[in-house]
C-alpha cells in the first residue's frame, strides 16, 4: 500500500494523488452563509431562530405582564366599573366630595357590592382572560426553554474549529487539518448536508493559520476573507421560509388581506357610521332636529326622550301591559303625538319615574327605565345644543329643566325642596309653616340648621341626611365683567370677553364636587353647568353659550362674542345647573359700544417692531435673489454679444481714430506754440 499525499491548491483539497478535484460550490457557499451572513441558503440549514424566540417573547411579555397586574389588581381590590362611577380622586388629583346622607351612602354601597359580585358574565369574562393570559405565559416559558437550548453564534476561532492550542507548530496545525478533512469531506459524506459546510470552516481555519494574508485578516477583522457587511434581516420563524409552506402562507398572506381587513374595516364602518361624535344616533339627532322648536317646553320633552331611536330599539315583552296598570294613575301633562307602541311604553315610565312611582315597578320595567335613564343625558345633551344652535334660551332652558326633573325624579312644576333627603310630597303637607311650599331650595340651604329643623319638623336622623344634603349642595356665587382684550373702549366690530367666575362657597380648595345627590337616578352623576349669553331685547336669543364640566372650588371660564351695533347694549349671563333645580343665577351686563368713526385708535408700535417693518420678508428676500441672479445673467450676456461683434475693422478704425485724435492734437499744440512765436516776435520788434 503506497501512502497518499496530500496537496493544497488554493482552498481546495485534493485526496487523490493523480489529479485535484475543486471542492463543492455548494460549500463554499455554506461557509459564506455561516460566518458573513451575505447569502441565503435555499435548503435553510444555517438558519437561526433565535431572534424570532426574542422577539416573540418581547411582544408577549408587553401583553401578557401589564394584562396580569390588571387581573390581579381587579380580583384583590374588586376593581370594577363602580370605582369608575364613584371615583375617589378627580383628574387634578384632588379629592372628590361624597354626599354623606344615608341614601347616597347605601347607593354607593349597593354598587360597590353588586359590581364585586360574581354573576355568570362576570365570571365567563374573568375565566376566559385567565385562560388567554395562562396560554401567553405558557407560551413564554415554551420560547424561553428553547433559547436556552439553542447555541449563540460564536465568532470564528479557527484554533477551535481544528481542534488545537495557540501553541500548536505549523506541522500539527497541517496534521489536525488532514484529519479533519477526510472525515468532513463531501465525497465522503454524500447524505450529510452538513459536512460540506463543517468542510469549507475547517479549510478556511487552516488558511487562517498558514495562509499570512488570511492570518493577517483574520486577526484584524475576525475573518479570513477580510472586513464582511453586516446583513439585517425581521426575526421571522423558520417554517416561513420553507418552500413546502410557500402556498399556505401566500393563502393565509391573501385570506387575511383580501377579506379579514376589509370585512373588519367594513363591520366597523358599518357601525359608527350610525353614531354622532357625541354617541348618540344619527337618526336620533334627525328626529329631534325636525321635533324641537322655538315653542318646545318642557311637558313635551318625555315624547321626544321616548321618540328617540335608542328608545324604540328597546324590547317590548307580552307582560309590559299587565305590568304598566300596576303602576296606578300616572299623570300625562301632554297628549300624545305618537302611537307606536314602544315610544307609548316608554313615555309612560318617564312619567312614572318623574312622579317617583318606582315602589309599583316590576323589576322588569325598572331595568328598562334603568336602561332609558343611562342614555338619557346623552340625549338630553343632544336636545340642548339643537336649540343652542339655533338661538332659542327658552327651549334650551326647559331641556335642562327636563334633565334636572330626570335625574332628580322631579314633576312638571314640583317644589324643590323634593330634593331634599325624606322631604315628599306627604312632608309637606305637614309641615305647619306655609312659608315651606314656595321656599326654593337657595333659601333653605342659606338658613341655619335650627331654622330648617324647625320648618321641617323632622326626627333626628332625617335632620342629619338633611344637613349632610346641604352641605353638600352648598351655595354658588356668579360673577362676570365684560371687557376688550387690550382696549379700555368697546367699539364696534371688536371681540369682546365675558370672564364668569363660579365659586362654590361650601367646597374647599383641596377638594372636588363629587356625584350628585340622585337617590332615584342609576349610577353616578357630576354636575354640570351652562352659561348662556342672552339679548333680551329686541328678541331673546342666545349670543354665546358654554358647557362646563369642571368640579373645583372655583370655576372660570370665558365667553367671547362681536360687538354688532352702538348704543347701549344690556346682556344677561344665566348659570344654570343640570343637577339641582333651585341653583341657577344670572347677572345683568351693560355695556356702550361706540362706533367706528367715533374713537380713532392709534396703534402703537414698538421701536423693535418699527425696525422688524423695514426689513424684507422672506419672500422678498427669496425675489430679489432671484431678480439680482437674473439681472446679473443679464449683465454677462450683454457684455459678451458686446465682445462677441466687435470685428477686425472696427478695430482698426478705433486704432485710425486714435491715430487722428492724436495728429489734431499734435497739430493744434504746434498752433499754439506757433501764436506765442509770433507774439514774443512783435515785442522784440516793438522794442527795437
């Protein structure tokens, strides 16, 4: 047996002693696609996952960490949508102000108890969240297992793929490389994918150690091959990339962008198209556009509430009859317009709710009145700015006197003491003082304890929730100035400033209004209140208005409008609460606006401002570049046609001309000097 040899030509590798065979194209690619990143392999043997394991384990853990401390917090403090309702702290952190009576406080209570309370929707809710967030964390430690198995990609070490120390002579680097090589080459490994790419590494690891341009790379830049580009590729799982999958994933590509976008974008579109920026229907806002008129007072507000679209897509049952005439007599102050049954039924409750017929509701038509009550202020809302809109105070007036009658449960022309804990219409009867029935609620809030003890005549437990009610409603004070905006005279045609200023005298600057006290109301409400800008004269209309919905102490808001004619001008400013009849004020502003022509106004100008006048715009800066280019442009062409026809002949002239320029002026030197001879010869003759 004769012993093979080995020779090395280039970074191949030729086993047989006749003739050299060049290595695989194929591995010399695999080494490339190893260490350089440069190609993609079509059978995606080097291909690594592990940037889509970090990545889906980043987009999970966002997801599922802040969807858990949620859970969690909603199950150990019974987070709910009562504390959404009741809230402790308002948006500028200051603490709300809780009605203390007993019926607020066994109302919030109530809330509270039944939101924590586990019902059947509640419970399939909070299991099916257990069960994504369980998969999502399932799905973390599954990833999470994988990446501790999977390798990092080390740098090359060509010490380390041949298998010997930095210590090793050139004659042990060349015998592990033998070695190597016939155990790795392609020939010899026909069904092992990856030994021609092990093959290519373990030749440029030899070339990296013999080779003085490879070593000299390698040590400089990690690689044999010299400085590499970096390849940044989306951490995409590996069965994306397979052919097998090719067509499964274009289907799924096209399902989902064919179909599921444009259908959710459609059922989406569907749907809102239907609401108005404020959540109430379209239709709805039609119905009360065509409805509400100058005239509109309030008896004809509970038709147009139970008119409205969200009303007549309530359910009707067959037991709403039987369960409407246990009600007893209910009062209508207005005949009906509209038949349908729907819009009958719930027109009906309005008023049964309104004259506080609650105790002869089934549970049945208190969850429908519950449920018409809950969209009520969007809707009454509604109704107020259409007649904002159109300049009529008085039909705006009676809509917030309808939405004080629903949350308060208040008739047509109630008093208002009603609102008062224990007062009913029963109390007031009893009471001996006549002064009671037309007392407004102002009055008896503004009277000592004692005083209210002894017109209402009432145990003490009752005199508690009275006092606990007043002050919390407390007193408001309404001031106003008008004024111009840097002017000390109005004139015609300027913007003038309304400044309101609202104070709550019973609140503490730390402190917040907090629901309003509505026994007979579902869920939770803030006051509001409306500012309207009347002209009485020659017709009321409404110059301005404004919705605040602010709860500290003190409440400023201004109301801007254009001064229109001269004269004098009187202007009433109404405050109006949408919670409480009894606390509205008003305050009488007048003015005299002069007209144009009357008061010149000097405009005063700044020295900085004068200088700013004189100096160009960018604009002008930007033309008279472009002016002084063109000019210039200009300029060179001139002179250059200007060379360009001057010819060889005018040349000679301009070269005669100043040949004869100088002869005339040689000559008539000469002529001068020829005078001053014959003058000095006419003296000498003289003389002699």
């Amino acid at each position: 047996l004769k012993p093979r040899h080995f020779c090395l030509k280039g970074p191949g590798l030729c086993l047989d002693p006749c003739r050299s065979r060049a290595p695989p194209r194929a591995s010399m690619s695999g080494f490339r696609d190893s260490f350089t990143k440069e190609d993609t392999k079509e059978d995606l043997l080097g291909y690594d996952d592990t940037a889509f394991y970090y990545f889906g384990i980043t987009v999970l853990t966002c997801v599922a960490v802040p969807w858990t401390c949620s859970l969690a917090y909603e199950l150990i403090r019974g987070k709910s949508q009562a504390d959404k309702d009741f809230p402790t702290r308002a948006s500028s952190g200051k603490v709300f102000r809780y009605c203390q009576t007993s019926q607020m406080v066994e109302k919030v209570d109530q809330a509270r108890t039944a939101a924590k309370r586990w019902t059947r929707e509640s419970c399939c809710s909070f299991f099916w969240r257990a069960a994504v967030l369980t998969a999502m964390w399932s799905a973390i430690y599954c990833t999470g297992a994988q990446l501790g198995q999977e390798k990092e990609i080390i740098s090359f070490d060509p010490y380390y793929i041949l298998d010997v120390t930095r210590q090793s002579s050139n004659s042990a680097i060349k015998r592990a490389y033998r070695k190597l090589s016939l155990i790795y080459h392609p020939d010899k490994n026909p069904d092992d994918p990856l030994a021609a790419s092990h093959f290519i590494q373990i030749t440029k690891a030899y070339q990296a150690l013999t080779d003085e341009v490879a070593k000299r790379n390698w040590e400089k830049y990690g690689n044999p091959d010299g400085p590499q580009t970096t390849k940044v590729g989306i951490g995409l799982p590996r069965f994306l990339l397979e052919k097998h999958n090719n067509l499964m994933i274009l289907c799924a590509f096209f399902f989902v962008l064919i179909f599921v976008v444009p259908m959710t974008f459609i059922c989406y579109y569907q749907r809102a198209k239907n609401y108005a920026a404020n959540g109430v229907l379209i239709e709805t806002l039609h119905s009360l556009g065509y409805c509400i008129s100058e005239s509109t007072r309030l008896k004809s507000c509970p038709e147009l509430l139970a008119s409205c679209a969200e009303s007549r897509n309530m359910a009707l049952r067959p037991t709403d009859n039987a369960h409407l005439q246990l009600l007893g007599p209910v009062v209508e102050h207005k005949k009906r317009q509209f038949t349908l049954p729907s819009v009958m039924k719930n027109q009906y409750l309005i008023w049964a709710h309104m004259q506080r017929l609650h105790s002869n509701m089934s549970p049945e038509l208190r969850s429908d009145l519950d449920q018409m009550l809950g969209f009520s202020m969007k809707i009454t809302q509604a109704m107020i700015e259409v007649a904002c809109m159109r300049e009529w105070f008085f039909a705006a007036q009676a809509m917030i006197e309808f939405r004080r009658c629903l949350v308060q449960a208040l008739d047509v022309k109630s008093s208002q003491l009603l609102q008062v804990p224990h007062m009913t219409p029963e109390a007031l009867e009893r009471c001996s003082n006549a002064q009671v029935a037309g007392m407004t609620l102002t009055e008896l809030i503004a009277k000592d304890a004692d005083q209210r003890a002894a017109l209402l005549q009432m145990d003490p437990q009752q005199l508690a929730d009275v006092e606990a009610f007043c002050s919390h409603v407390g007193q408001v004070e309404l001031t106003a100035s008008i004024e111009v905006d840097d002017e000390s005279e109005i004139v015609v045609g300027d913007v003038a400033t309304v400044i309101v200023q609202l104070v709550r005298k019973g609140l503490r600057k730390s402190e917040a209004m907090g629901p309003t006290h509505a026994p007979f109301f579902p869920g939770a409400k803030f006051e509001e209140w409306w500012f309207f800008l009347v002209e009485e004269k020659p017709t009321t209309r409404i110059v301005h208005f404004e919705r605040v919905r602010e709860v500290q102490h003190i409440v400023e808001e201004k109301l801007r409008f254009q001064i229109t004619r001269p004269g004098k001008s009187n202007l009433t400013l109404y405050a109006m609460c949408d919670a409480y009849a009894g606390l509205d004020c008003k305050v009488e502003l007048n003015f005299c606006a002069a007209a144009e022509d009357e008061i010149k106004r000097e405009l005063k100008l700044h020295e900085e401002d004068e200088d700013l006048d004189l100096q160009p715009t960018f604009f002008q800066q930007f033309l008279g570049e472009l002016n002084f280019e063109e000019e210039s442009e200009e300029e060179d062409g001139d002179e250059g046609e200007g060379r360009a026809e001057r010819s060889p002949t005018s040349e000679a002239r301009g070269r005669g001309k100043g040949k004869a320029q100088s002869c005339d002026e040689k000559a008539k030197r000469d002529d001068e000097d020829g005078a001053e001879g014959g003058a000095s010869s006419d003296s000498s003759s003289d003389s002699d």
